[in-house]
C-alpha cells in the first residue's frame, strides 16, 4: 500500500473543491455560496504544501537533477495549458497579450503553475544558499503577508500599491516553504493536530465574514485568500495523512487531481450552456449540483484519453515522450 495513499485521496477531495470555486452554484443562498467558496480556497494552498513537501523528498534524494525535471515539467505543464485556453480565449475577446501572461497564462486560473514555478525556484535558491531549514517557517509568514495586506486593506490607500497577481506568487512561496520544513524535519503531524487546526479554520472564517460584513463591510465574492485559510490549509494537510485509505480513490487522485485543476473550466463551458439549454427556467435548480457534474465530467474524461489516448493525455499534462 502507497504510504501517501490518504494524501492521494485529499487530491481527488482538493480538486473537487477547486471545481466549486469556479462554477455556478444555482439556487444555493448567496451568503451559504459565500461560506462554501471560503471553504474551498484552502485547495490552491493544500495543493502547494504537497508540491513542497514532495519537492523536498525528491530534492533530498536526488539534488539539482531532480530541481531540473521538476521545473522542466512544470514548464510545460504551463506552455500546453495556456496554448489549449488561447484559441477559447481569443473567440470570447478576453485575450490581450501582455507581460501578464507570464503571471497568469491564457486562463485566470493557471496562474497556480507560474505561482508554483517561482516558489520552486525561490526555495531551491534559498535553500542552496542558506543551507538551513530554520528559517523557512520565517519565509513562510513574511510571504503571505502582500497576500493578507491586500484583502485586508480593502478600500484602503494600501491596497492600491498591492498588487493581487504579484501578491499570488509569493502565496506559493509561503506554503511551499512550510511543506518543505514540515518534510525536512518529519514533524509529528498527528490526527489531533490537525483536526484542530481544521476547527480553528473554520471559527476564524466565520468571524472574518461577520467582520466583513459589519466593521468593514465590503464585497465578500471577490476574496481569495482570509486568515482562516492558513489553519485551514494546514490542518487539512495534516488530517489527509491520517484520515483513509482507498486504493482506487488514491489513484484517481495521484493520476488526474491536476488535470481536473487545468481544465475542468473548458469542461464547465460545455455542461452549463448544456444544462442552461435542456431546462430552460429550471436551470437554476440543477445547477446546485453543477460543480458535481463538472467534476465527473473532467474526471471521465481524463480517464477516458489516459486509457485510449495515452499520448494526449500525457501532452496536457506537460510530458512529451512517448507513450
């Protein structure tokens, strides 16, 4: 049995989660869409404390060479996706070529792979000239600050010199960071701790909405990143080493999370005019479950080309050899 067996599953759970944050919810009440989007950010930074975790047991094992492969993959992972998005972008008339593709690509949500790609690279540097892991927890609070600063200094003459995508970067370097001190030192991650940390997620995200919503009351659909994210994130980090194992959901997870990541918003484009098409004025009510149909749908499909088109599928996800 795959000792990261549990972890594998949480993928599969994380990329459900990331599908939820870009979908229509339907008839779902707006202040409940609000918690259950909340919730659901802790995927992007559960998805980059596994990406610094494993970096540090294959950098460990294997040095550079691994550093190498790593961002090489990466690097395509991040050409092919924004080349699938660009022609779909082009026919909306949202495509403008800028420098800004380099912190976002052709699709808002790919900025996750340029944010990882620079964290990558900035903890390899600092690990390769520090030597020390000591002060990676250091790191990891200063670079989550331009993050916090930004939401937090909403309507604000802060916020004006902060910018989000720049901000997004350094997000990566914060969780990164704390994956690979948490690798490098085998800290006790036990199930206690973590389902604390998850509780402790969930009261701070109920505050944090109360607060922003009678202190300073603001737009809360356009927050990406509150307080309650770290606790969350983490905790369910630690809980996804302890909570089941299940070799096939294990698997899904290892195989296709990240391609339900990329592209499960090309997948959305076709089933919500589909659903939108077959009912009409009761589209509402069905698209509660969308995110679901969304999710299966990608997941489906992925399956389908990793068995009968091997090469695709291997090109969408950033390897170019032979099958």
């Amino acid at each position: 049995m795959n000792r990261f067996e549990s972890l594998d599953v949480f993928r599969l759970i994380a990329a459900f989660a990331v599908v939820i944050l870009h979908v229509p919810l339907g008839l779902i009440p707006l202040d409940v869409q609000i918690y259950i989007k909340l919730l659901a950010r802790f995927a992007v930074p559960f998805f980059f404390l596994v990406s610094g975790y494993f970096f540090y047991l294959g950098y460990h094992k294997s040095g550079n060479e691994f550093f190498l492969k790593n961002i090489s993959k990466l690097l395509g992972i991040f050409l092919v996706a924004s080349l699938f998005f660009l022609p779909i972008n082009i026919m909306k008339g949202d495509f403008v070529f800028s420098q800004r593709l380099i912190l976002t690509g052709t699709e808002s949500h790919l900025w996750f792979l340029p944010s990882l790609i620079f964290g990558t690279v900035y903890c390899w540097y600092v690990l390769n000239t520090i030597k020390s892991f000591k002060y990676f927890p250091l790191i990891s609070i200063a670079a989550a600050i331009p993050f916090l600063l930004y939401y937090y200094s909403v309507g604000s003459s802060i916020q004006k010199y902060i910018d989000l995508k720049f901000a997004r970067f350094f997000l990566s370097v914060s969780f990164l960071s704390f994956g690979m001190y948490l690798a490098h030192y085998k800290l006790t991650l036990t199930l206690a701790k973590g389902l604390l940390l998850v509780s402790l997620g969930l009261v701070f995200m109920v505050l944090e909405v109360n607060y922003f919503r009678v202190v300073d009351p603001v737009d809360l659909w356009g927050f990406q990143f509150l307080l309650n994210t770290i606790p969350l994130s983490i905790g369910v980090f630690i809980v996804s080493f302890h909570a089941f194992n299940n070799s096939y959901l294990a698997n899904l997870g290892r195989t296709y999370s990240l391609g339900i990541y990329l592209y499960h918003p090309f997948i959305n484009m076709i089933t919500y005019r589909i659903i939108l098409k077959l009912f009409g004025d009761h589209s509402d009510i069905v698209l509660i479950v969308n995110p679901m149909i969304c999710f299966l749908t990608t997941l489906g499909l992925l399956i389908f080309l990793d068995k009968k088109m091997p090469t695709v599928f291997k090109v969408l996800n950033g390897e170019f050899k032979r099958a």
